[in-house]
C-alpha cells in the first residue's frame, strides 16, 4: 500500500512502536505510583487529624472538675 505511493517504510517502525509503549507503560506506572503515594499521605495526615483531636478531648476531659 505504502510503496503504491511511494513511500517506503521504515526499518525500525516495529522498533519506534516498542520505544512508544515502553515510554507510554513507564508514565502510567509513574502516575499510579503518584497516585498512590499522594493517597498514602492523605491517610496518614487524616490519621494525624483524628488522634489529635482524641488528644483534645482526653485534655478537656482531664480539665473538668472531677469527684475525686
């Protein structure tokens, strides 16, 4: 079809499709990665956040007048 027109193929197309599939798996492994690293840090700050805010209310709690 390609030599019809007068274009020849390249030896190496086979080879740029490998190089583009490779780059192409290679970012989305580096993007789910991202993702899940991003997700990692969302728990442990929300972690943070609720041992926190126990931290506070054993605080209060700790500072009513009590019976004994």
């Amino acid at each position: 079809m390609f030599q019809s027109a007068g274009i020849a193929p390249r030896a190496n197309d086979q080879g740029d499709a490998f190089v583009l599939d490779a780059i192409l798996i290679t970012a989305g492994i580096v993007v789910i990665a991202c993702s899940l690293f991003y997700k990692l840090l969302l728990l442990l700050y929300q972690a943070d956040q609720r041992a926190a805010e126990r931290r506070r209310e054993k605080s209060l709690r700790d500072d009513r007048p009590g019976w004994f």
